[in-house]
C-alpha cells in the first residue's frame, strides 16, 4: 500500500529522519513509540506530505507522491490525518465540521454528507452532539469529532499523531476506545504514542525510533517481552542510566559517589535501595576488583527502572577470565550476595572488557 524508501527530512541544525525505508501493508496497525525528539510526528507528516521530504521516496498504490507535479491534494485525500490539536472550525457545527470537506473536495451532495456525518458521529459516540458547536464539547468529545470528520473522507490509511497528548487523563480511555474500534475493523493506520499499555493493545506492528530512525521493528510481544537492542530495552523498561568508567587505583571514588547519590536522587530511588546500590559498586569494584589489577579498564553501568523500582548494576572489566565470587575476599563477597538478589557472569570472547557481572539489587 505505502512504500516509504530511504526517507530523509533535514532542517538546519537537525535531521530527525534519516535514511527509513518500510512498507505499510492493507490492514496493519502501527504503533510508533520512543523518546521525545526522535522524529515520530516528523516520519507520519511527511507520510502525507504535510512535511515536504528531504530525500527519498514514498510511494502510495504504485505512485510517488513525492515525484515533482504529483497531485499532493488527491493523495491526502486518501491519507487522512488525526492530529494532537483537533483542529476543529469553532464557527461551524459539529456535523457542518464532517459534512464541508466531503462537499467540497469529494463533490458529495448536502444529504449526502449529512447523512454519512450522522453515521461516524453515532460510531464515536456523538450522535447527540450533532448541532452542538466545538466550544461546547469536551476535549475527548472534540477528538472523537476529530476521528470522524477524518473518516469522512474515507481514507484508505489513517495516521494519528499523538490523539491523547492533549486530552486531561480522564479523557484519554474514550478516544483510545474510538480507536482500538478502528483497530479492530481492518483499518490500516500509523499511531505516534506514548501510551505503552494502548500500543501494545492495538497493534500488529510497532516502530520503536531513535538515533534518526526506526531503530527496532517488530511485533508488540517482540519489542515490549523481548526487545533484542539496548536503546528500546532501556526506553520500554524505563530505565534511567548512570555509567562510568574506572581506569586507575587512584580513580576518585568520592567524586564518583557524589555523581552516583545525585542520579539515585533524581530519579526517586528510596535510600534503603541507595544504600544496597552503593554497598555492592563499593564491595565489587573497589573491594574486590580494583586489588586485583595493577592498571584496572572497569566500566560500571547503574540501570534503575521506573517501571518497577529494580536496580541492576552491569560491571564489565578487562583481563583474564575472572568471576568475582571466585575472590579470596570473601567478607566483600559475602556482602555483594545478601545484598543481590541474582548474580551473572559471563566472559565474553574478543571484546575490549571481556568480563561482565550483572548483579539484581534486592529491593523494598
């Protein structure tokens, strides 16, 4: 259906979409997720063009609407958008908002229109709210509106950017309900959201962006059970990081510590946790590690999830194979272990720190 071929959208100091190639099968749901800034609103508005491309091609049933004298205004006919802001005519009523573009863009009579308007507001769930005036709904109501005047059109992909972003939270469950219908009766749609639980819900396919890109694709039990990158493992868990790396005996742990306490104290971590987290870096790297090599290479990565309050420390070292439960330190040892909750090692042939310990810090 659509072919979007090494996309490219530049502007002066930044390229939010670099080089995507993908397809947009009949009948797919496509979630689009990832931190803010990675390009999913600039990747669907230049879907329909409402961005122009950089580079590349798109191609929509056999043409490129992007090729020069391509008739812009007829492809988006079939490429309806629903956007954060509703973007609904304040003069102009509820019905009178559906009917104006079917009228005057698809030639469709008065009765015509009326009567198809009539039929999507009663499928959102708005058929009272016929003759009632934007101003007068809520901004769920609005969004709904919003839904429907676009399958006025009769679309052939819908792309929704961001429809909740804007809705007060007790709003957000009734347009997402209009929406999962949708999902449900073989519409082929592209969803921007930061809504997990409701991407996962409703798609067949999700498009995790980052780094300029799509930067993992697949299945919502791919990317949200199993994500095989580190970036969408970090985003969908929500993890927050704190790395560092340790190369010398007289590295300033003070200094290390001050920086450690001030990113458990940003992201909320309790003190009985902060406490465990120090306890264990301070026993493996400095107790246990750090004698044990006369020039030390030790990177440490603290990973805590918002998403679950767990904490996992990843240290990796190099030199010979070495676990440090093999330690004759075993005071330090036996600290790190009443401390863990589960311990990991493994040696990882050929890579710079081949050695990697990832220790699951109890919590609360």
């Amino acid at each position: 259906m659509i072919e979007v071929r090494n996309l490219k959208k530049e502007y002066d100091s930044v390229t939010p979409v670099n080089d995507v190639s993908f397809d947009i099968n009949d009948g797919d749901v496509i979630a689009v997720i990832g931190p803010s800034g990675t390009g999913k609103s600039t990747l669907i508005r230049c879907i329909n063009l409402l961005e122009k491309p950089t580079g590349g091609k798109i191609i929509f049933n056999g043409e490129d609407i992007t090729a020069p004298g391509c008739d812009v205004k007829k492809a988006r006919q079939k490429i309806g958008m629903v956007f954060q802001s509703f973007n609904l005519f304040g003069h102009l009523t509820v019905i009178e908002n559906l009917m104006l573009a079917p009228m005057d863009l698809l030639g469709k009579s008065k009765q015509e229109a009326y009567d198809k308007g009539m039929e999507l507001l009663r499928r959102v769930g708005l058929g009272d709210k016929a003759l009632s005036y934007p101003d007068e709904l809520s901004g769920g109501q609005k969004q709904r509106v919003a839904i429907a005047r676009t399958l006025c059109m009769d679309p052939e992909v819908i792309l929704l950017d961001e429809p909740t972003s804007a809705l007060d939270p007790t709003m957000v469950s009734e347009v997402q309900s209009v929406i999962r219908d949708l999902s449900k009766s073989g519409k082929t749609m592209m969803i921007v959201t930061h809504e997990m639980n409701f991407a996962r819900a409703i798609s067949n396919r999700v498009f995790y962006m980052d780094e300029g890109g799509i930067y993992e694709e697949g299945t919502p039990e791919e990317i949200f059970e199993n994500p095989k990158k580190e970036l969408t493992r970090r985003f969908i868990r929500r993890l927050k990081v704190f790395e560092a790396e340790i190369d010398s005996r007289n590295y300033d742990f003070i200094g290390f510590g001050a920086e450690l306490d001030r990113y458990l104290l940003q992201n909320d971590v309790k003190s009985s946790d902060t406490y465990r987290i120090r306890l264990v870096i301070e026993e493996a790297v400095q107790q246990i590690l750090i004698p044990k090599y006369t020039e030390p290479d030790i990177h440490v990565t603290v990973e805590h999830s918002m998403q679950d309050g767990g904490t996992e420390i990843t240290i990796c070292y190099s030199g010979e194979r070495f676990d440090l439960r093999d330690t004759d330190n075993k005071l330090s040892l036996s600290m790190v272990e009443n401390t863990a909750e589960k311990i990991e090692y493994s040696f990882r042939e050929g890579e710079p720190r081949p050695n990697e310990v990832k220790i699951r810090v109890k919590k609360d």
